[in-house]
C-alpha cells in the first residue's frame, strides 16, 4: 500500500510492492530484488516494437527500435531496483493502446490505455503530467468523433483516468508539504531537465549537448507545425495523428514542468527524474520524420534527419559493463570493500567503524546485512570526518584527514577509495552500564542516560550489546543515540535501525554487538541518552544489555 512507505519519493509503489513479494518467496539477494524490473523489460521490448508498426519508412522504424532498446541508461533500469524501468515499460504500453485507439477510431482501446498509464502512474508519480494529457486527448477523440457504442467504456475510461489523477495528485501534494519532492531543482529547465538528460543518457555537456538540443527542437517544431496544418488543410484530424500525439506527449509534459514550477514551485526533473522525457523524444523524432516522408520518394534526404538518433546504441556499445551500473556508479561499493575490512573483526568485540558519504548508506549497509549483520552500518552523519577505523570515500573529499589513511583498494568505475586509518583510534572506557532482563512491548525503552558536559569537542564510540529476542520476524526497531543541551534540544542524533542488520532475533548470546560514533561534541552538550524504539510496538525480551561510553584519543 502507499502508505505503507511513507511518503518518501523513493518509494515508487508498485516497485516496492513486487520487490517486496519477490523478497518473501526468493530472499534479500541481488537478483531477487532485481528480478520484478527485470522482468518488465519484455514488456517494453514487445509495446515498443508494437510502437514501429505505426512507423511506415523502413529505416527510421529501424532507428526508432534501435535508438529505444539501446539506450544504455534506459535500459540499464530494467536491472535495478527502482520503478523508472517498469513505468517507462507500462508508459509505452499505455501509448500503444492509444495510438491503436485513434487509428481504428475505437474507443474500447482506452480502458487498457488507462490501464497502463495508471499502472505506470503507480510505479513513477512522475507521469502524473502524461496521465492528464492521456485524459486531455480520450475527452477530445471521445467529443470529436462521438459513437454512442462505446461511449460507455470510453465514460468508464476516463473517469477511471480522471481517478487516479486525483489521487496521485493528493499524494504529491502531501509528500510536497512534508519536504519529499526534493530532486531536481527550480533553476530552469534546460539547466536541470535537458542538460542533466544529455550528460546521462549520451554524456554530452557544453556547446555540442546545446547544438544537439537546439537542432533536434527546431526541426519537432517544424515538422509539428506543419503537419497540423496539413491536417487541417486535408481534415485528417489535427491532433490524432502519430507524431502529432507523440510530439503532444513531449511538449506538452515540458509545458507542464514550466506551469509547475511557476505556480507551485516544483523542481524540475534532473536525470533519471526525467527519463521518461526519452523515449517520447525518439518517438517524436521519428514519428514525425516518418509522417513528413509519406507520399515522397523512398531515397529522399528527410529520411537521414533520424540519423542522429543512432548516438544511442552507439553509446551503449561504449558504455555496456558487466561490473557496476553506470547511473549509480560514485555509489557503487565492490564487495570486495566489505570482504577487506570485515577481515579486520575480532571475536567478541565491535567491528570497526567505516565512514562514509550518505548517498552511499544503503550500498554499504545491504552488503552488511547480506553477511549477517555483523559489521557496523556507514558513519555517515559528520561526512568526511577523520576519526573512522576505515573510510570508503573518493579520497580527495578527506582534505586535510587523508594523511591519517593509508589506500586498501581503488575501484576505477565508481572512483572510490577503501582507506584504513594508520593508527586505529584509541579508545578509552570512560563509564559501563549494566541492566537486567525485561520483556516489553512498549515503543521506548531506555537503556542510559547521563552528563557529557565535560566532554564537548570530544570525540565518543558508544558500544551497545546485549541479547534480544522476538518471535515475530522484521522486528522494526532502532537503536537510538542522542546528545541534547539543558532544554532537550537534540544537538547530534544517531540510529542503528535493527532490520538493517537483520530480520531474526533469536536471543543469542550478545545477538546485537554494535555501535555509533558521535565526532566533535557541540558546545551546550549535556546529555547522552540511550534507547530503545520499538516503532511497531512488538513483544520481545532483552537481556544483560550492556552499555559502554568510550573516548576516542590518538
């Protein structure tokens, strides 16, 4: 369900939903996660070819298959967990069906049309655009070309549409209140949208990505124009044309973006935010090339104005990899990264820490949770500090702190470097807190809480074990780590959330051997506190938890 989520961007709903199923019946592993857009590609390879048949010259339906299904990072979604891979795939689907609509004037074709757009919409609430403008031209063909045989499906159709417009706007809406909608950014289209689509999708940047765009613009308007007015001159029906439509779908989402971001201050779509802009890019390119050419001889020029578009698979054969995803590649951590520094954990104590940068948290944090939960998340919140047993970074970003790190490793795709500290830090017991057992299900149970005032701009680990148990699997609570002033102001906050490190608590001798790092404590610092957040308020026992504060020195 929606909400289930929260109201994060990145929780595409029906990604999650099918992640989630594929997770329960074939585990955590990478493939099984990936497997549902995996899956989808189909899809797109059969609503796609589908697309080329209303494409009559035979070498721009060649460029139009060509530039569509090797468009690396296009395509390279279809192997990630995300739900851009899968919308584009039902986005294309929807558009076939109504394509296939205007052509055989029968509006029965709507409802799968709706279908797929709405399965789409729920995989990316970034064609919420693209929905209105499907539901803009059903209520247009529905008034234009009336048969009261299938006026019914077509009504149903469009409320339907009209529906899931509604609500996915109320989404936005809430997910825009609480600060969600935060990719992208308000500083012109070309700038976000168009100039960050060339860099990742050809790796084109400054006056040649200009030229590209500005060429391929002028030559849609162009065409579009005159193709209306053919229609109008020859009535054919000005809008319900192929490359009209396509083109429609093109222009119009941009228009859209533009009043957004005028009246409601929306980002404009960056990278991958925007993807769908591609394929109803190619589309419209040939398409349109494709109409202008109809009734002219087969060997005129205008059929090479298409040409351009094979860039796409010719960027694929440069960019096609086994080993890393090219859209993602600064967060990509090899495993062997996770293999070298867990060769470093000793028995019975916690495992070294590992900084790191934000963006790369889950990377590093999966790959923990797939060897058991055993080595400790990325310390992430006072990137780039100095004072961590190792650090994954791009080494530059350490500044001055790199002359404390010696270089492990180097991965060339992603540019990251495994560093390990040359010494470890020290660490200092400064105090040790013991407890008994107890059985709760409250959502907090506190584990410490003391003064820290005589230790701001120190640096402290805090080293949690004890055994917990709970019967019920994906136990979701958090280890919480909080330093506040004299008023409760939290100043630093730190969380190990449990499920990150695994989904079965059995009550294992010290089954949780973990901690958090807090660096450089602020001026006003008082408090420490320590606890428990038990978010689903489920039963389970703890027992002999044990806490311990250490400073860290040279």
């Amino acid at each position: 369900m929606p909400e289930a989520g929260g109201f994060d961007a990145n929780h595409h709903f029906l990604n999650s939903a099918l992640t989630s199923f594929s997770y329960y019946l074939f585990g955590s592993g990478e493939f099984a996660l990936r497997l549902p857009n995996l899956l989808f590609f189909p899809v797109y390879l059969f609503f796609w070819f589908k697309l080329s048949g209303f494409i009559s010259n035979r070498l721009i339906r060649w460029i139009f298959l060509l530039a569509g299904l090797f468009a690396h990072n296009l395509i390279e979604f279809f192997a990630l967990s995300r739900g851009y891979g899968m919308s584009i795939a039902l986005l294309t689907a929807g558009l076939y069906y109504l394509l296939k609509a205007f052509q055989e004037n029968r509006k029965g074709y709507f409802l799968p049309a709706v279908l797929f757009i709405l399965l789409a919409l729920s995989a990316n609430l970034s064609l919420l655009n693209s929905a209105i403008l499907i539901t803009l031209l059903m209520i247009l063909h529905f008034f234009s070309k009336l048969q009261y045989k299938s006026a019914a499906l077509a009504v149903l159709a469009i409320i339907l549409c009209s529906g899931g417009i509604i609500l996915s706007a109320l989404r936005l809406f809430k997910m825009r209140a609480k600060g969600s909608l935060y990719y992208g950014s308000g500083e012109g289209f070309w700038r976000v949208t168009i100039r960050s689509l060339l860099k990742a999708l050809l790796g084109l940047n400054g006056g040649f990505a200009e030229l590209f765009f500005d060429v391929s613009l002028l030559f849609l308007i162009c065409g579009s124009v005159y193709l209306a007015y053919k229609g109008y001159l020859t009535y054919k029906g000005l809008i319900f044309n192929p490359g009209l439509v396509i083109t429609f779908f093109l222009f119009g989402n941009a228009a859209a973006c533009l009043l957004l971001n005028k009246f409601f201050q929306v980002n404009f779509p960056e990278d991958r935010v925007g993807l769908y802009f591609l394929p109803l890019f190619i589309g419209s390119f040939c398409f349109i090339s494709d109409e202008l050419l109809k009734g002219k001889e087969t060997g005129t020029y205008l059929q090479l104005s298409a040409l351009p578009l094979l860039a796409f698979p010719v960027h694929f054969l440069c960019s096609a990899n086994l080993s890393h995803a090219s859209f993602y590649s600064t967060e990509n951590i090899p495993h062997r990264f996770y293999k070298q520094v867990s060769a470093f954990a000793q028995q019975g104590k916690c495992p070294a820490t590992v900084g790191g940068y934000r963006m790369r948290e889950l990377a590093w944090d999966y790959q923990n949770f797939r060897h058991g939960g055993i080595g400790s998340l990325l310390d992430c919140n006072s990137y780039p500090q100095a004072e961590s047993d190792f650090q994954v970074v791009v080494a530059g970003d350490l500044g001055e702190g790199l002359r404390y790190y010696e270089k492990l490793d180097y991965d060339v795709s992603s540019g990251l470097s495994l560093m390990k500290r040359k010494p470890f830090l020290k660490k200092q017991l400064l105090l040790e807190k013991q407890a008994g057992s107890s059985s709760t299900a409250g959502e907090y149970f506190d584990l410490f809480k003391g003064r820290v005032d005589s230790l701001v701009t120190a640096s402290l680990y805090v080293e949690a074990g004890f055994s917990l148990r709970c019967t019920q699997k994906h136990f979701r609570t958090w280890l919480v780590m909080s330093v506040k002033d004299l008023k409760g102001k939290s100043l630093l906050y730190e969380r190990l959330p449990l499920d990150w490190l695994k989904t079965s608590w059995k009550g294992d001798p010290n089954n949780l051997l973990n901690g958090l790092t807090f660096h450089n404590l602020p001026a006003g610092s008082e408090y420490l506190v320590c606890y428990l957040w038990n978010q689903d308020r489920t039963p389970y026992d703890i027992s002999t938890s044990n806490i311990r504060i250490y400073q860290l020195k040279p």
